[in-house]
C-alpha cells in the first residue's frame, strides 16, 4: 500500500466505521474495531450512539454507547478523545 502512495488515517471516534475500512481523504481509515481490545459489538455501540449527536463528554460517552471504562482507555491511548471533557459538570472554580 505505502508503495502505491497510499495512507493510513489515525481510527477516529467520529469518521471511523465500527468494522469496515473506509476511505477517507488524503487516505484510507481503519475500523474502531482494529483498536486492540475494543471489539466489534463495542464499535457497534459507539456508532448507534454518534449517530444521535456529538458526545458531551466522556461520561456521556459511556452511557449513551454502553461501553466499559477498558474500552475508554484503549480510546484514550489512541487519541480518539483529545479535547473530550471527563464529565458533564462545569466546575466554576
């Protein structure tokens, strides 16, 4: 693939299938389910979740996809929550 000029984009909470390769501009990228650990039927949840709008936070991440904490760091080690608040709360202090 490299030899055909061709990319992997970084696996995306949002962009990324929860099984199938797509491809993407500027490349191609890979399924939530390539995410060692984070397994098919997780992917599934993450997806039907995101389908009903943007995630608040990783709290709201957690309960909407019904995914376990292990699966949020595998999510976190892999950078699909950067800027993601931890919970729903505003601390004013």
């Amino acid at each position: 693939m490299y030899a055909r000029g061709m990319k992997f984009l970084p696996v995306d909470l949002y962009k990324s299938d929860p099984v199938k390769f797509k491809k993407g501009k500027g490349g191609i990228r890979p399924p939530l389910n390539t995410l060692q650990g984070l397994g098919a039927t997780a992917a599934q949840n993450i997806a039907e979740a995101r389908s009903e709008g943007a995630f608040l936070s990783v709290e709201d991440l957690i309960v909407r996809s019904r995914i376990s904490k292990t699966v949020v760091d595998i999510l976190q080690r892999n950078g699909c929550l950067e800027g993601m608040p931890e919970s729903n709360q505003i601390s004013l202090f």
